[in-house]
C-alpha cells in the first residue's frame, strides 16, 4: 500500500513538469476519429513526449543553424533542419523554406521553358 502511494506522488509530481496544456493534447488526440477514449497515462506520454521531441527539434536547429551567432531561433534554421536531417525528413513538407514569390515565379518559367524542348 505504500508503494501505491509513492507511485501517486511520482505521477502527480510528473503532471507539474509538463508545460504544454493537458487539455490542448487531449483536444488534438480526439480529433482523431479513431480515437474514442484516452487513457489518462497516455494523455500524459503523449504530451511529455511531444515537448520533449519539440524541444529537440528546437536544440538541433538552435545548434546547426545561425542561432548560436544571434541567440535566437528562426524559421530558416528548422526548415533547414527539417530539409538537412534524415531523422526530421518528415518534416520537410511541414517546414519548407521560405522563397520569395519572384524566385518561385523565376524557377517555374525555367521549368516551362525546359519542358518545351
């Protein structure tokens, strides 16, 4: 029986260490149709889990980018992660870099006229 207890604290302790909202993870985990229940350990995984991979997307773009010149994050540097890191790939689509619209309209003219040949 104490055990049980000590187990209680852990997990109720474990709860404060989470800074995404509970309730936001639980809304997003729902709007799957799959899904008809969640589980309060799985609510909670899922949430410490997902702040712990957001946080490493964040270090690994931090380091690898212009962020440690600045001090700062930009979009640039996760969508390079995203583009640059086989273990962020699925990302890629997520996090594109940023083009301006002439450079895109530039690369689709290039693209017409190579198709003409």
């Amino acid at each position: 029986m104490a055990g049980n207890n000590m187990e209680e604290k852990v997990h109720t302790s474990s709860n404060k260490n989470i800074s995404l909202p509970i309730s936001r993870v639980k809304l997003i985990m729902k709007s799957s149709p799959e899904v008809s229940s969640i589980n309060q350990d799985a609510l909670f995984l899922t949430a410490k889990a997902t702040e712990l991979f957001v946080q490493h997307l964040a270090m690994y773009s931090f380091k690898k980018g212009s962020g440690q010149e600045n001090k700062s994050l930009t979009y640039s540097d996760l969508a390079n992660a995203a583009e640059e890191s086989e273990t962020f790939q699925f990302l890629a689509d997520i996090l594109p870099k940023k083009i301006l619209a002439r450079d895109y309209l530039k690369t689709l003219e290039e693209k017409g006229d190579d198709s003409d040949d």
